[in-house]
C-alpha cells in the first residue's frame, strides 16, 4: 500500500527536529554575527552527525520536502525566516547574511540529498 505523497513526507518531520531546531536557535541568536560558523558549529555538527545516521537507515533516494512543491523541509523552514531577519536587521548586508543563507541550504540539502533549488 502506497501513502499519498504528502503524508509519505509527514512521516520524516520529526527527524533530526530536536537537531535542527537547537542549531536554528542558535543562528538566530547570532543573527549576522562575525563567528557565527564557530559559534554554531558545534550545532550543525551534531545535526549533520543526525542526518548521516538517519540517511543511512533510509537510503540515498529519500527526498524530503515541505507539503507543497516548493516548500523546505519542516525542520529547515525556520531557518529561512532567518535570512530575511538578518537582511532587514543588518540593511540589506547581503555579505553579512550570506551564512544564513548558506546554512538554510545546507539543512534542505541534508533532506533532500541533493540542491532542491539551485
């Protein structure tokens, strides 16, 4: 029995969500900043560390998105908040924000296994 494919993806909203979620937080609380890849880095350790673990139970194929064709996966859609958030914070320093959007990428890249947006 085959789910339908927006509920196939439901399934994977709580992988490696707590991971996510801690080094989302801690971005946000050092939006723009000058260390933001040492200061977080520990987080996206820990959530790469998830990912591989989780990519390896389900296999290279698994494309997770968000419900709608277009859409991040759940756990990543919080980080994209945050590269508008440094853009208005920092007057549109797109330099300043690039991490963020750099970041953002990786995480929807990490569940999609591949650049879902080029």
């Amino acid at each position: 029995m085959s789910l339908p494919k927006a509920r196939r993806d439901a399934t994977f909203d709580d992988v490696c969500d707590s991971e996510a979620n801690a080094w989302r937080i801690c971005l946000e609380t050092n939006l723009g900043g000058a260390e933001l890849h040492k200061k977080c880095g520990a987080h996206q350790q820990t959530f790469d560390t998830c990912v591989a673990a989780w990519r390896s139970s389900v296999g290279g194929a698994v494309q997770v998105k968000g419900e709608n064709e277009g859409e991040p996966p759940f756990q990543c859609a919080a980080m994209s908040c945050l590269i508008g958030e440094c853009l208005r914070k920092y007057n549109y320093d797109f330099d300043r924000c690039k991490p963020h959007t750099q970041f953002f990428k990786h995480c929807v890249k990490s569940f999609y296994g591949q650049d879902y947006i080029a």
